[in-house]
C-alpha cells in the first residue's frame, strides 16, 4: 500500500503560528466561560492585574512587592495562554488534517447537466440534487451518487491508496467523493450533499469548535472538576478567617496563587485539546467522525460485527483441491474444471485454473474447444455456472444441492463418496464446488478460505479488552464454524441476511451492549444507524454513509479495531491526566501552606519539607511550575497515553502508579528545582 | 501494656467475629427471607395496619426519601415539644428545667439525626420522660432510618433495571423489630447486671467516707434502657454529662468491652450484609479491607502517641510512663482509650469514655480526620452510604483511567450522577470548613464578647472550634469539649450543620442509587474494570485521602498541626 504521506511532527511551524494567536483570542471571557476552570484562572489574572496596578500607583507594599505582584500577574497570564495553546494547537492540527482533504476539491469545473445541456461551472455553485457528468481525467468536483456508468476511479488523493477502484450505478458502490479522479469511462453523477455539508465539512466544524459539543463523558468530567474547584474556593475564602483567627495576614497574590495552584488547572487547560486530538487521531486514520462521542462510544464497545471476506479472508476463495468422483479419471476431470472456469472471469474461477496450471495441466489443448463454447453465466436461481461446448459436452459448476438436483432430474444418482467428501469439505471450512459432466457428476473442488495473516492475534487482543468479535458470513453453518474457530473470532451468523445483522445488533443491545458494524451497501445503512458506532465505507451508498456515524475513507474492514483503540486512548488521556493533575495537589500545599503562615507560626517551618528559599520563592515556584506542566503535557495530550490491553485491573494499576504516584512526586522535584533557580533572583 | 493492648486487639477481632454472621443475618432481614425473628411479624403488621401503610406496595428512591423526611419531621416537632415543656411533664423527680428554644432546637436535631452532640448535661439538663421517650425513642428510630435508607440502596444496586425500591416503612420497621431492639434488651440485662442503673427514684444521697451529715447527692436514673442503644444505633448521647467515662454509664472494663463491640458492630456488619445481599462477597471484603486500613491508619497512631505522653510534660519532670492520663480513667488506661477515640470517631458514635479535648494535638487531628471521612465503617446505615459516593467518584476516575465509560455493577455512571456526588462531598467540606470561618470571624472580631467560647484560645482554641462543626456535620456528636458551646450560635449553626449533613449525605447516594437502578443493565466483559479487586480498593483509599486531605489540610495546620510543632518545639 502507498500511503499517502502524512505529517506527523506534533508542532509544524504554521500550525504554532496559528494557535499562538488563538491563544489570544481565546482569552475572550466569553469564550473562556465554556471552561470553568481556566475562567476562575482568569478572574484571578484580572484580579492580579489589579494588585499589581494599584501597588505600584498607590506605593503600597502591603500587598506585596509590585515586583512580586507583577510576576504573580505574568506567570497566571502564561497559564492561561498555555492552556490555549494546547486547544488552538489541536484545533490547528485538526484543521490543517482535514484542510489537506478537502484542498483537492476546492474550486474545480463541473461538468453540470442544465435542461440535458452540458455547462462548465465551478464545482462550489453545485447544490444537492444537481447532475453532471465526469470523463476520463476528470476531478470529481463533489460528493455524490452515480445515477448511470462505471468508470474507474483514483481515490488516492483520499485514500492514499494507489490501486484504481470501480465505482458503478444502481450497487452498493456507487459512492463517489469530490477530490477524485475519473481514470476511464464516463458517469453521470448526482450531488448529494449541500455545499459545505460533506463529511469532511463537517468534521472541520467539529474540529473548530464551532458546532464541538462536549461529549458526556466530558461533561461528567468538567462536574467533577467543576466540584474541586468549588472545594478549592471553599479552602481559600475559608482560609481568610482562619488566618484572622490566627492574627496571620495573608496578601491577595498568594491566595489567588494558592487557589490556581490547586484548582485542576491541568486538565481543565488540556481538557478540550484532549477531545479534539481524539477526532483528530481518527482523521490521521482516515475515518471522518460525525461527532466527538462517537469516538468516545468507540471505546466502550463490547460487540464488533465484522464481514467475513475482506476482514477475516483475504477477499475471496482460493481452490485448493480437486477431487474426482469414483471411477473419473483424475487429468480429465481436471481438463473439466478448467474447461468450465476458462471463461469464468470470478476469483473462484481464475484461481481454479491458477491451480490447474501448477497440477501441471495443459490449458493449450482446451483452447480450440473454447471457440463455439456458449458460457453460462452464473445466476442466483441456478446457483451455478458453466458451459456449453459446441461438440455438445455439457458442463455445470456449483453448490452442492443446485448440481446434485440437475443430476437427479436427468435420472442420474450421484455416488455416495461424493456426498461424504462435500460433507469433509464442508466441515474443513472449505467451500465444495461440485462439476457435472452431461448431468453425471464428476467431482468436486475445493475452495478454501485464506484466513489473513496475524488477524487471530489482533481478536485475541480485542478479547483482551472485553470486546466481542462476531463474524457475519453468507457461508453455510459449518463451514462458518471452521473459519471462526480458525480465525478465532467469538461468534458467527451464518448464511447471514441483512436482516440478520440487524436481529444481532438489537439483541446485544437489548443485554446492555454496545455494538459496532461496519457496512457500505444500502441494505446495510437501518443496521448502521442501529449500531451504536456504524462505521459506512467510503465507497459505499449515500444511505449507507448517512446512516452511519463514522466514514473510512479507506474502506478498510479491519479499521474498527483502531477506532476502539483511538477511543480507549482518548478516555484514558482524561483519566490519567486528572488524576495526575489532582495529585499535583499535595505538593503543593507543601510549598504554599507553610509559606503562608512561616512568618507568624515559625513552628510550622518543619512542614516546609522541600526546603524552599523563602516565602515568596516557594509561592513563585509553586505557579511556575503550575503554569509549565501545561505545555509540558500538550505532546501527551495530543498523542494520547498509550492503549495496552492487559485487562483493566492491570491498567488501572499501571495508569494509578504513572500518573497518580508519578503526579505526587514530580511536583515536589519540579518545585525545588524551580525554586532553586528563583532563588537566584530574589 | 501487654494485657492492655491485647484487649483492644480482642475488641477488634470479637466485634468482626460477630459481624460476618451478624450481615448475613440483616441481608436477610432485608431480603424478607426466613429468620430466627419472624416471631415479630405479627406486631409489625399491627403497626402497618393502625398506620394504614401497605407494606408490600414497592417505592422508588423519591417516594422512599419522601417517606424518611415526613417520619423525621413529626419526631422532630414532638422532641421540641417535650424537651421544651419537660419542667412539668411527669416523671421529672430531679425537678430539672424545661430548655430554651435554641437548646432544644439543638438538641431535638442532635438526636433526630443520630448526632447526639449534647449542648445539656444529662444530670440537670434532661428528664426521665425526655431521656426515655425523646431521646431513647429518637436513637432507636435514627438509627433505624439509616439502615432503611442503605437497605433501599442495597435492593437499587441489585442486578437488573427498575424503579421499585422496596417498601421504606417495611425496611424501617424491620429494622427496630429484627435488628435494634433485640439486641438492646439481651445487652441492657448484661448492663444492669454489671451495676447499671434502671430505676425511676432520682437522686441517691450517699454519705461519703467522712460519714456523718456529709453526703453527696448521686444522679441515676433509667441509665441501661438508653446506653444499649446508644451504641448499638452509633448515636453516642449519654445519660449523663461525662458519657462513658462515668461509672454508672460503663462500669467497668466487661461493660466497655461490650459497648465497644456493639457500636462497631452494625457498621461492620453492614458491609457484609452488602456483600451477601448482592451475592458479592469479594466485593464486601474489599470494602472492609479499605475501611480497615483507614481504621488502622488513624488508631494505631492514636495508642502509640497516648502512650507515649506529652513530651512538653515529660520535660517538666513528670513520669509519663502510663501514657498521657489527663482526661482519661484509670480503669480503661491509654490504649482502650485511644482506641475508643478512634471507633468512636470513624462511626458516628460519639460517645466517649476520654476527653478528646485532652488528648495529644495529633491524636486529635487523628480523630477530627476520622470524621471528615466518615465512611471507616461509618455511621449505622449512612457509613455504607458515604462510602458509596467515595465509591463512585473512584469508578469514575478509575473508569476513565482505563479507557472505558466509567461502570459501576453494570450501570453507567454518567453526569447526573457524578453532580448528586460532588455536590455531596462539597456539602460537608463547606459545612465543617464555613461553619470555622463563621465561628474563627466572630470570635476574631469580638475577642473580649466570646471569651466564654474558648477554654484555650490559639491554635488548640481552633480545633476546638472545627472540631464541634466537624462533628456535628458527621453527625458524630462528641465535643472536644472545651468549648462553651450552649450560646444560641453554636446552638443554632450547629443544629443547622446537623440537619444538612444527616438528610443531603442520606438522599444523595440513595438518589445516585436510585438512578442507577433505572439504567440499563450491563453484563461484565473482559474490560470491565472489576470492582472487587486489592487495586480498585487502592484506588478508593487513594481518593479518600486525597479528597479529604486536600479539603482540610489548611485548617488542619492551623489547629492541631500548628499546635503539634510548637509542642515538640
């Protein structure tokens, strides 16, 4: 595969550039306010910026050092840009993802269909409904449908994948997507989205904030984090009688230098980022999400609903035996077999031959019986295909039951070891291909499955994170059981239906479940929209990619099991980093409490464990290092903490001893530092 | 020291011994299967009956707590009633007063919500009738209305998805006929056996030693009709002044040894009656071990520093090899008695046989954390239920830590929830912490008007002060004493303390519970983080600690730990 290059460097230049003046712009209360948090930050900036003005108006030292003020002002200042930056940085990063998307769309002409004439117009006047029409070598100006033709299409500029795809009216693939190159042949294609309402549009509105809603699970989280900075005000107001109480004056810069202290400043300033790199991650994959919960849904999944081929199978069937009837001659049957799948242009057939070829048969000969050879097609009511040679040899390929029943209406039985070989076969997974020569069957073929290479390892591990997998296979009962068992997924439908995909879904849900689905066809779109996370292919129908809340632009099948991961990732970012965030906490009420009260409780020196230098240098330090570990956290943020699936008690123990004794002990070392190098200066 | 020490580890060990059956036997109760007490059915549904209450109908969360506020709101209107008329209401032979308003609002509160802080001394402040049928009457029935509200979040955390939670009044009823009274008469007799007091006649004179015309008038009364309960229901009110330490209320080291069991025992027991209701034993035994360790983390410091003595002391010249004795008798010694300031403490007893006022400033904190937590075992009932939210605020970081949406026995625990968990645990941060600021701003603007209120001002004077709201919020009910605390402002900010940290803590968790019982059930996966594991338990503790550590650590430095380092200094 030839990926399309992607850059992957956190802090691109123009991306910096960027968030650096939406951080300011974002210091706008009313968009600060979305946060509270970071909005109580601001009050304490606004109120800083106050001290500091009026100490240095009114030569007041009450209050502090107009020095000691400033910096307070500067360092709260900082804070908040910081915490900004790591949303602006997302949101740049995000944007410039999609941007390079949705670039190649931009302002192309459109072949457009006016009163069936056909007018050049830029593909941006396009509105839902209208037709045009595409030629080789064009770019498709827009999403639509394709209402007549098959072309081959170039979908790399999308996909990254190189190899040309086709895409015709009336199937399950007749999806095409602006930005796309017609290679060969002519369609007519209906838009069917409004100007800036693709996917991709709206995964940008997404991105920006514009229409970002916070997901539940984030809104649960800012109540939580909501509730510590109620606490954290509770401690520094009450802190002011008690402090009366104990005939100890305390300035205005350190209590606010306190409450920010305390206050989850770090979560609260990497929170939103945290979201959007989630979405921004699923981009980085390819999949366009249609909300940031879906995301978050993608974590929680208990069932995936995986399509047998293409997901669990290397496409399609692969011959890998052939086994002549009793008293057939094996070459002759062989020279039947490839007799009747010569002109068979399916997988099956090629690969029927391909196995011919290496048994060492001789396709030559054949050649001249071919040319008055009437080829049958193979049709859903014969459920086989076939051909007729002209010296009046008739020859049929297929299911079992389809070849056994033309037999028995011609009068003749098939033998018995026939029976018991299909039955073998079956049970083997593999697939039986009965041939008949005249009515009188012959033999039998087998196909076989080719189970994808690691693709156990990758069930294994989604079993290890509580996910569920299912196979759906239009196979027969048994030869479903051999590949599930082989490829080691949980459970199968067989002989599945659309319908049945649906039953599924509904019943996993109805246990409390979340279930997962990915599909392209149109009979796919009511169990998309069922599925908690509907995962539609690119390539697949409108309805389907309507119904569903996420698109792979790559239509790969296995893209599920990432989305999971991306989802898991995205929650455990919030979980550890709150959790190291209010851990930070005890470090800092060893360096702040003790500054406070040193000068009037000289006892309570033993509490200042680190040693800091004063006073003002220990409250200095504290809000340095406060403001510092933001942008020190926005590569995490952005990338994510790392997803091992151990089982959850294992994670819990792993995250608990990183980021909760990790977020213990890095303050009490960072604030030393810090003040040791303040000290310098005062 | 030995023996001393043994016979704390006894108490412990006998109180679990007695615990592990005893929940079974109340998940039962509970579950209305057969038990040894169904003797009583007869009278709990003569009281159903003249009631007009139909016992089988299933209530959810809201009509349950509807039903637990109305009782509450009668009893309360009938105990400022009779505390305030006491004076001429019969059975009064000690001619004891008839309380002011805002003594008996304080009071009334005091035991409605299983409080017991005491702003009276029993001796002349209360009557017989008071002491019986107010009080006696209100730590039965407090004590009951806990354990009905945890048997309603017991039954909403049961597998499955509904609304119907139980009948509240089958649960309460059951709770006085099955569990607390049983056992109260089979210890009273035990008590009156040891020299209790149970007797009508008033005051005994009793010639002292110099014999003659000096004698001394004794207070009694009917003591061993109150004091069971008063433990068993981790109420804490004494009939007299001084609590247990007085002879009368616990006569000697058997009686201790029983009184210590039985207030630790429902607490205790509770939890297993968890486990065994939900058929999740593990998961009971993970509570325990939290609860235990926290127990651990606060008692055995306690016993090494009362042991230990005042350092302060020592240097003047004074032997303080039996420990720190100020304020605690002879008869129990330092360790029984750290170890009862400890259970007392985590539970929400509030009894005391030693003054916490005079313990060493550490031992105090020690005592106030306890409280501040309230969920090492806790209260009768309501330990269960603040342990509860400590339990979902840990699901939900811990959830998410693992990448998963937080799920606690199969539901989601999503925004509504984690809001009724916040707002509870800022309730008791801003109740302990704003009452202190109240009381620190009057007494620091009015010095020389509230002298009265500190025996000791500075930093001791301090923890004094959040000591009495801490308490009170807890709905603990001992005092560090020491404090002048029967003014209308600590009567009334106290009793208003009171009311909110008893109802709010009791709603909350039963209201999360509730919500979670209507959600969809979810069957446990391989991703599922397990509730009932030694990390999850860390994981608890650690919240625990963190919450509490980081709401009250600055006022924790100003009183006890200020105190501490200008001791050893």
């Amino acid at each position: 595969m030839a990926k399309r290059q992607r850059n992957t460097a956190l802090f691109q230049k123009e991306l910096v550039n960027e968030a650096l003046v939406q951080s300011f712009v974002k210091l706008n209360p009313r968009i600060m306010f979305r946060n509270p948090v970071m909005f109580t930050v601001e009050i304490g900036t606004a109120v800083m910026l106050y001290v500091t003005v009026y100490s240095m108006m009114s030569k007041d030292t009450s209050e502090g050092s107009v020095g000691y003020n400033f910096s307070i002002f500067v360092i709260l200042f900082l804070t908040l840009l910081f915490a900004n930056f790591a949303e602006a940085i997302a949101e740049a990063r995000g944007k410039a993802q999609a941007n390079s998307l949705r670039k190649t769309r931009e302002e192309t002409p459109a072949k457009k269909i006016i009163a069936n004439e056909i007018k050049v117009v830029s593909s941006s006047s396009l509105i839902k409904g209208d037709v045009f029409i595409c030629e080789t070598g064009d770019i498709i100006p827009t999403d639509g449908e394709i209402i007549e033709g098959i072309a081959t299409i170039d979908e790399s500029a999308i996909t990254g994948e190189s190899a040309p795809v086709i895409r015709e009216s009336g199937g399950d693939k007749s999806s095409v997507t602006g930005g796309t190159k017609v290679l060969s042949d002519k369609i007519k294609v209906q838009v069917t989205t409004e100007p800036g309402e693709s996917f991709l549009d709206k995964m940008i509105a997404l991105v920006e904030g514009a229409s970002r809603q916070k997901t539940p699970n984030e809104i649960a989280l800012t109540i939580l984090l909501a509730g510590f900075t109620l606490i954290f005000t509770i401690v520094c107001v009450t802190l002011k009688f008690y402090a009366d109480y104990a005939h100890t004056s305390i300035t205005i810069a350190a209590y606010i230098s306190l409450f920010v202290c305390l206050i989850p400043t770090t979560i609260g300033g990497l929170l939103s980022a945290i979201g959007i790199a989630g979405m921004d991650r699923a981009l980085r994959a390819n999949v366009i999400t249609k909300s940031g919960k879906a995301v978050e849904t993608a974590g929680d999944l208990d069932v995936l609903l995986l399509d047998k081929t293409g997901t669990i199978t290397i496409g399609n069937r692969k011959a890998t035996n052939f086994y002549p009837s009793v008293g057939v001659d094996n070459e002759k049957f062989i020279a039947d077999c490839v007799l009747s799948s010569l002109s068979d242009e399916t997988p099956e057939g090629k690969s029927i031959v391909e196995l011919a070829k290496s048994q060492g048969a001789k396709t030559q000969a054949t050649d001249a019986l071919l040319k008055d050879a009437r080829f049958v097609k193979f049709s859903a009511e014969t459920r086989s295909s076939g051909i007729d040679i002209s010296n009046g040899v008739r020859i049929r390929k297929g299911a079992f039951d389809a070849i056994k029943n033309l037999c028995e209406k011609a009068g003749n039985q098939l033998h018995r070891d026939m029976e018991v070989k299909v039955k073998e076969i079956a049970s083997n997974g593999g697939t039986p291909l009965v041939v008949s020569e005249n009515e009188k069957v012959v033999g039998v073929i087998e196909l076989q499955d080719i189970i994808k290479p690691g693709i156990s390892e990758r069930f294994e591990r989604l079993r290890k994170m509580g996910v569920k997998t299912v196979m759906v296979t239009g196979d027969n009962p048994l030869t479903a059981k051999y590949i599930a068992g082989k490829a080691g997924v949980d459970d199968f439908i067989a002989e599945a239906k659309p319908e049945d995909k649906m039953n599924y879904i509904k019943k996993e849900q109805k246990l409390g479940k979340l279930v997962a689905m990915m599909g392209d066809g149109t009979n796919d779109a009511p169990a998309l929209a069922q599925a908690d996370v509907g995962v539609a292919m690119n390539s697949g129908t409108q309805a389907a990619k309507e119904a569903g809340n996420m698109v792979d632009l790559d239509n790969d099948p296995t893209k599920l099991i990432e989305i999971v991961e991306i989802g898991k990732q995205l929650l455990m970012t919030r979980g550890t980093l709150t959790t190291f965030s209010i851990a930070n906490d005890v470090a800092k009420y060893f360096a702040i409490v003790p500054a406070l009260f040193i000068t009037s409780i000289p006892a309570l020196q033993a509490l200042n464990i680190m040693h800091l230098h004063s006073p003002a240098s220990a409250i200095l330090s504290a809000v340095i290092f406060n403001a510092i570990i933001i942008p020190m956290l926005i590569p995490l943020a952005l990338k994510g903490v790392t997803y091992k699936p151990i089982g959850a008690s294992a994670l819990l123990q792993r995250n608990l001893f990183i980021y909760g004794g990790g977020g213990v002990l890095i303050p009490f070392i960072g604030i030393k530092l810090i003040d040791m190098a303040v000290a310098f200066f005062i | 020291m030995n023996s001393e020490l043994l016979g704390v580890i006894l108490m412990f060990v006998l109180t679990l011994a007695l615990a592990i059956p005893f929940g079974k036997y109340i998940a039962k109760v509970y579950e209305g299967e057969k038990s040894l007490l169904d003797f009583f059915a007869p009278l709990e549904n003569f009281f159903f009956r003249i009631s007009g209450i139909d016992a089988k109908k299933e209530m959810n969360w809201k009509e349950s707590m509807v039903a637990l506020l109305t009782i509450n709101l009668v009893w309360f209107l009938f105990a400022m009633f009779i505390l305030m008329n006491q004076g001429w209401l019969p059975m009064n032979p000690d001619h004891n007063p008839s309380m002011s308003s805002d003594l008996a609002f304080n009071t009334a509160i005091s035991f409605l919500v299983n409080c017991n802080l005491q702003d009276y001394s029993g001796e002349t402040g209360a009557t017989y009738l008071s002491q019986l049928v107010c009080f006696t009457f209100l730590q039965f029935v407090s004590a009951a209305t806990g354990l009905a509200a945890a048997a309603v979040v017991f039954n909403a955390l049961k597998a499955r998805t509904t609304k119907d939670l139980g009948n509240f009044y089958n649960y309460f009823i059951k709770s006085l006929t099955r569990i607390l009274l049983p056992i109260s008469v089979v210890v009273a007799i035990l008590f009156m056996m040891n020299g209790m007091p149970m007797t009508f006649d008033g005051k005994n004179t009793i010639s002292s030693l110099q014999g003659g015309t000096d004698t001394v008038s004794v207070s009694t009364g009917p003591v061993a009709a109150m004091i069971p309960i008063k433990h068993l229901g981790t109420n804490g009110g004494g009939f007299f002044g001084v609590n247990s330490a007085h002879p009368f209320e616990n006569p000697n080291y058997f009686t201790n040894i029983i009184e210590m069991i039985i207030q630790l025992l429902i607490p205790m027991a509770m939890v297993f009656a968890l486990g065994y209701y939900l058929r999740k034993k593990k998961f009971a035994w993970m509570i325990f071990g939290v609860m235990t360790l926290g127990f651990l983390c606060l008692v055995i410091p306690n016993m090494i520093m009362e042991q230990h003595g005042n350092p302060a002391i020592a240097k003047m010249g004074v032997d303080m090899s039996a420990g720190a004795m100020e304020g605690k008798e002879v008869r129990f010694g330092t360790p029984a008695s750290a170890y009862w300031s400890i259970v007392t403490t985590v539970i929400s007893t509030g009894s005391v046989n030693s003054f916490h006022d005079s313990f060493m400033p550490l031992s105090g904190m020690n005592e106030m954390l306890a409280m501040m937590v309230n969920a090492f075992y806790g209260g009768c009932g309501v330990g269960i239920l603040n342990f509860f939210i400590f339990i979902i605020i840990a699901v939900f970081i811990s959830g998410l830590m693992v990448g998963r949406t937080p799920e606690f026995l199969g539901k989601k625990i999503e925004a509504r929830e984690m809001k009724i968990a916040v707002v509870v645990t800022l309730l008791s941060a801003l109740l302990i912490k704003g009452g202190t600021a109240l009381a620190s701003y009057w007494f620091a603007a009015n010095p020389v008007t509230h002298a009265g209120w500190l025996n000791n001002p500075g930093f001791h004077g301090f923890s004094e002060m959040l000591y009495q709201y801490t308490s009170s919020n807890a709905n603990n009910g001992s005092g560090f004493e020491g404090l002048g605390d029967n003014t209308p402002f600590w009567n009334i900010t106290a009793g208003f303390v009171m009311i909110l940290g008893r109802f709010l803590p009791i709603i909350g968790p039963v209201a999360i519970a509730g919500i979670l019982a209507n959600k969809k059930y979810i069957p446990e996966s391989a991703g599922t983080l397990k509730t009932d594991t030694v990390t999850f338990g860390v994981m608890i503790f650690a919240v625990i600690f963190i919450v509490t550590a980081l709401s009250y650590f600055p006022a924790l430095v100003l009183g006890p730990i200020a105190e501490y380092f200008s001791m050893i200094h």
